[in-house]
C-alpha cells in the first residue's frame, strides 16, 4: 500500500511538471510575441525618423535655393520690381492702336 501513494505521488508531480513547462512555453511565446512586436515598432519608428530626416534636408535645400535666386535677382537688378520678371514699357503708339503688326 505504501508504493500506491509514492505512484500517486509521482502522478501529481508529472502532471505539475507539464503543467509548468506548458505555462513556462506560454510566457515564452507571449515574450516572443512581444519582442518581434517591439522590433517592428523600432523599425517603423527608425524609418519614420529616416523620412522626417529627408524632408528637412529637402526643405533646406529649397529655402536655399530660394534665398540664392532672391540675392541673384537682386545682383540682376529686378530688386525695384515686385517680380524677379522685368516690365516691358509701350509706346504712346502701341497702347492706341495695339501692338505693331496687328490688324
């Protein structure tokens, strides 16, 4: 009678075990889980950065292709118009009739 309860014994222990290392394989899983999730969020996240990177050098790069063309247009002497684009000037003739050639 002594060796049922040490079987018995052994049983429970059995089954502890495979209770545990069952609830041990879920807590892994669920940590796996949640590292490959965790990647993916750095990963976007460092992409997003990349991104942000590359429209601000972009930026710059037309704010300064804006100011040289401003200083340019100021060098070419349009800085007394409101446009970089020179006026043409009509003759009295012109303005009467329309222009030369026109019927």
């Amino acid at each position: 009678m002594a060796a049922a309860p040490a079987g018995g014994a052994s049983d429970a222990q059995a089954r502890f075990g495979r209770s545990v290392k069952g609830l041990l394989i879920d807590r892994v899983t669920g940590c796996g889980t949640d590292v490959i999730a965790l990647t993916k969020q750095v990963l976007k996240g460092s992409r997003s950065s990349e991104l942000l990177g590359h429209a601000a050098r972009n930026m710059v790069m037309q704010e300064d292709a804006i100011l040289h063309s401003e200083d340019k247009s100021k060098e070419d002497g349009y800085h007394n118009h409101s446009s970089p684009v020179p006026t043409r000037s009509y003759s009295e003739e012109e303005v009467e009739c329309g222009p030369k050639g026109a019927a």
